[in-house]
C-alpha cells in the first residue's frame, strides 16, 4: 500500500542513534554527520519505490558526499519476520551490488523510525549543519517506476542549497513509497 508521509516539520531536531549495519559494526550519527549538512534516508530491499531509483539515489549521495560536505546514511527498520528478503545479510548483499558510499545500517527494534517519524520506503530526512530538519520531500518524480531521465533531481536541489544556506526550499512534494512494515 503506498503512503505519503507529512512534509517537512522545519527546525525540528535529529535524533540521535547508534545502529548496527550488516556486519554488526555500530554507526554512532554523530559520526556520519556532515559538515555542512546530514541526510537520513529509510529504504528497504525488496519495496518497489527504492528499487525504482535506488541507483539514482546512489548517484545522488556519492555526489552530495563528494562535492557538498553531506553525511549521509540508510536505515532499513522492516520487521525482517514477515519480509526476510529486507534482512542484514541481503541489506550487505543490496549495498554491494548498487555500490552504496553510505552506511546501511539495521534498526531492529524500530525505535530510530518511529523517533523519526518515518513512514514509507524511501523516506528522506535532510538536515542542516545544525542538526535540523529542512527537507522531508521525494527524490523526484519517479514513483514505481523511474521517471524521465530528466527529471528535476528534488532531493539533491534542496539537500545543496541546505549546504549552502542551512535553510531549505519551502516548497517540497512528499515522498511516496511502501508503508514501513512494523511488527506487530
């Protein structure tokens, strides 16, 4: 069932949390923040939204990282129970294969996603230098499947300008995506 989350709730402050990814190592945020700015993104393996532009998502990050000075980090919270295919052996298996230059980290028990207030797959959080929210929007235009090779790339526009001016765009589309799946 596709759902939209909220948009953006400005100024509100990043969680803090410590997951583990794959291998077990632990990921402190206060490590994976950037200097100029941190993205926070909820996907999961086997949604049809993140698998639509999982690549674009990859291209999108290596750049923001590279060239802008953002932190940026996955977090799948899937209840691995009802969908095995989002487990940490095939999260390791799904950063190898599309070559994330993020951490994809585990939250098991869902507490970061619900401090977040994550509700789909993909759901983007981007945050100022300042540890606060500026954009909580959609990739781009894609939605199960790509959009247009062309489109404009929303969520790298506003997570740039956040570098730049620590503020973001006032005008932001939710994204949409599969319902995070919470155990029960």
């Amino acid at each position: 069932m596709a759902v939209s989350p909220p948009v953006c709730d400005f100024g509100a402050d990043m969680p803090d949390f410590a997951l583990p990814d794959p291998d077990g190592v632990l990921h402190d945020l206060k490590d994976l923040r950037g200097r100029n700015g941190t993205l926070v993104m909820f996907i999961c393996n086997h949604c049809p939204y993140v698998q639509a532009v999982i690549d674009r998502i990859v291209r999108d990050a290596s750049e923001l990282q590279r060239d802008h000075g953002i932190g940026v980090v996955a977090i799948s919270a899937n209840d691995v129970a009802d969908y095995p295919q989002d487990a940490p052996e095939h999260m390791k298996e799904e950063a190898r294969r599309h070559g994330f230059t993020f951490p994809y980290l585990y939250d098991e028990t869902q507490d970061v996603a619900k401090r977040y207030g994550a509700e789909c797959t993909p759901d983007f959080f981007g945050y100022n230098a300042d540890g606060k929210l500026q954009y909580r929007g959609r990739l781009d235009a894609s939605g199960r499947k790509p959009g247009p090779e062309d489109a404009k790339r929303e969520l790298f526009d506003a997570m740039v300008q956040i570098a730049q001016t620590k503020k973001g765009p006032r005008d932001q589309t939710a994204s949409m995506g599969c319902s995070i799946k919470w155990k029960s």
